[in-house]
DNA sequence: TCACTGAACCCCTCGTTAGT
DNA sequence: ACTAACGAGGGGTTCAGTGA
C-alpha cells in the first residue's frame, strides 16, 4: 500500500467512477482499476460495490476513506513541513493585535500562516495602536494591526476594512442626549482612551472639527472596560459600530445618532523589511485572508440575488 | 450505451553488480 | 566510495470483451 493508492482510492470514492477518477488523476481507466484492485487484494476487503453505473463505496470502504483522507492529510502536513524549512521560514513571528480577534480576522491570519509556514512560531501581543506602532520602529514586532491614519514614512501599511464608529451614551441618559448638540455633547463628561489609542486622536479631531475638546474624566485602554464604563453610567465614548449596536440592543447604551466617524483598519510593517521572508509571508497571508474574505462575501451577495 | 475487467505490450524506475 | 550499465518488475497504455 502506497500514498499513490491511497490518493487513487480517495478520488475514486469522491467521483463514484473509475472514469472520471482516471480523467482527475490524469490516468487511463485501467490503471485506476488496477490500482483499486490491488489495494483491496492487499487488504483483503472489498472497498467498492461495481456497478454499470459506476463505483459504489461498501461500508468497510466508507470507514477506511476516512483513515485513507487522514493519512494523505498527514502527508502533505510531512511536505509543507520540509517546505518551510527548506525555505528557511522558521523562527519566532510577532505580531501586534489591537481590539478583539474577531474584527481583525486573527483565527483565519494565524490558520493561514501556519499551514503555510509551519516551521514558524506565531506569537501575538495585545496593546493599543500607538504602541503596536512604536514596538514596530523598536524592531520588536514583525507587523501589527492598527487603527486610523499612518503617516511615518518608515511604516508600509495594508488597509483591511473600514471602521465605522460612533459616540455612545449610558442607557439612562436618553433624554439628555436625545436632541443635543455638539456643544452639549462636548460638556457631558467623556471616557477617553490614551493618547497612544488612535481612538484619542479621531475624538480629538472629530470635536476639533466643531471647536471644542471633550470634557475627560477618565481613560481607560480596554474597549471591554470602555463599554462597562458607558454601561455604568460614568460618560460618554467613542465607540466601534458593531459594539455600540450590540450594546445598544441589550439596552446598556444609547447611539447620538449625529456622531458618526469613519476610520480604517491597517496591517501594519517596517518599509525597510519588506524583504524579509518572515514580513513577506506575514504580508501575503494578511492580503489572502482580507481578499478571501472579501470574495466569501461577493459570492454570498451573489447566491442571495440569484 | 456506459462502465469495469483482462490481456498484451511498452517504458521507466530501482536494485544489483562491476569497474574505477 | 562513487559511477555506470544492466535486468527485473511495477505500473502505464491500448484494445477487446463482458455485463447491466
């Protein structure tokens, strides 16, 4: 028993013919047939019922399918192992997340990167914007996601998707929200962020825009804790879109329905390691699952039309 | 008519052996 | 220890036949 068989045996099961496995795996039919054949004298177990219509899986051929994908799977896994070492692709890969996994696509990133290069080791760390940008320049990170405008020279960056954000109030606070202006909005008091979260620097600007500053009271660094603050009624936030609707559902928050800013997710890498396999394979999976993601969508548009 | 099997033949791969 | 030549065997193809 051989790989080849066991690839033969698979493809005939998928296709339920020994024609159209022939045809797949680039074969004359009775190479195919031969192959089955064998398999099955060695194992002693009849794997296909034959039929006029074509090849039928018996039950013990069902079971043994499963092992047969298992052991095929196994070996791929043996040669994109050896790929990456031969590559040269192993080591240590830091990568620098903001926000919650979901928003930024990690379990499809991280997915990515190791069935690609399973020779590398994936280490994340969690901060805030600013920081993920300064431990970049420190040469600590090999890329990162951020938030909001890059304008260092030295930073190349992927936009990912748009980030819609908006400003919410606590539950309770309806009435005095409901109909007001920025100038009242401006005197109610403010949860802010640090000065390294980019979402310092869009409420800066966004109440820049009208003339005013925001009355901070506290700044906190977790969006989690930033909701729970809103919630408990301490102030107002600036607020992911998807968060705040959600927040709002559960009645533990109010949307001002005027305060609506728009920003954009980034990937973010040293200009300057461009080159270097370990960004390259981070920068390619980044772009793969972003634009796989995009195409699930477009074909999900596409069924609901049709 | 379509799908699988069997027979005959061909070619390539791999193991063995001999020479350097 | 390495290389080249040789032969056996495995796996391929084509063609003819069988069965539902």
């Amino acid at each position: 028993m051989d790989l080849t068989q066991l690839k033969t045996f698979v493809t005939v099961a998928e296709e339920a013919s020994l024609t159209r496995a022939s045809e797949v795996l680039f074969l004359s039919q009775p190479a195919v047939s031969a192959q089955i054949k064998a398999l099955e004298a060695e194992l002693g177990v009849t794997l296909f019922q034959r039929t006029a219509r074509g090849m039928t899986l018996t039950m013990a051929g069902n079971v043994l399918k499963q092992d047969a994908m298992r052991a095929l799977d196994a070996a791929k896994h043996v040669f994109s192992r050896a790929l990456s070492f031969r590559d040269g692709l192993s080591g240590e890969c830091n990568i620098g997340t903001i926000s919650e996994p979901v928003m930024l696509r990690l379990s499809e990133l991280l997915s990515s990167l190791m069935d690609l290069h399973p020779g590398l080791s994936l280490r994340l760390s969690q901060s805030i914007s600013g920081t993920v940008i300064d431990q970049l320049l420190e040469g600590k990170l090999h890329g990162g996601y951020v938030i909001g405008h890059i304008d260092d020279a030295r930073i190349a960056s992927i936009p990912v998707r748009p980030i819609t954000l908006r400003i919410v109030a606590p539950f309770n606070w309806l009435d005095k929200i409901s109909g007001a202006k920025w100038e009242d909005i401006a005197r109610l008091p403010w949860i802010s962020m640090p000065k390294k979260c980019s979402f310092h620097q869009i409420t800066a600007n966004m109440f820049a825009r009208h003339g005013l500053s925001p009355s901070s009271v506290v700044a906190v660094d977790q969006e989690t804790t930033l909701r729970k603050l809103v919630a408990s009624g301490i102030g107002l936030a600036l607020m992911r879109e998807d968060v705040a609707l959600d927040a709002e559902a559960k009645q533990e928050l109010v949307i001002w329905p005027q305060g609506t800013e728009t920003s954009q997710l980034h990937f973010i890498y040293l200009r300057s390691e461009a080159q270097s396999p370990i960004v390259q394979a981070l920068s390619q999976s980044v772009q793969t699952v972003w634009q796989l993601a995009e195409q699930h969508a477009d074909s999900t548009l596409s069924l609901k039309a049709s």
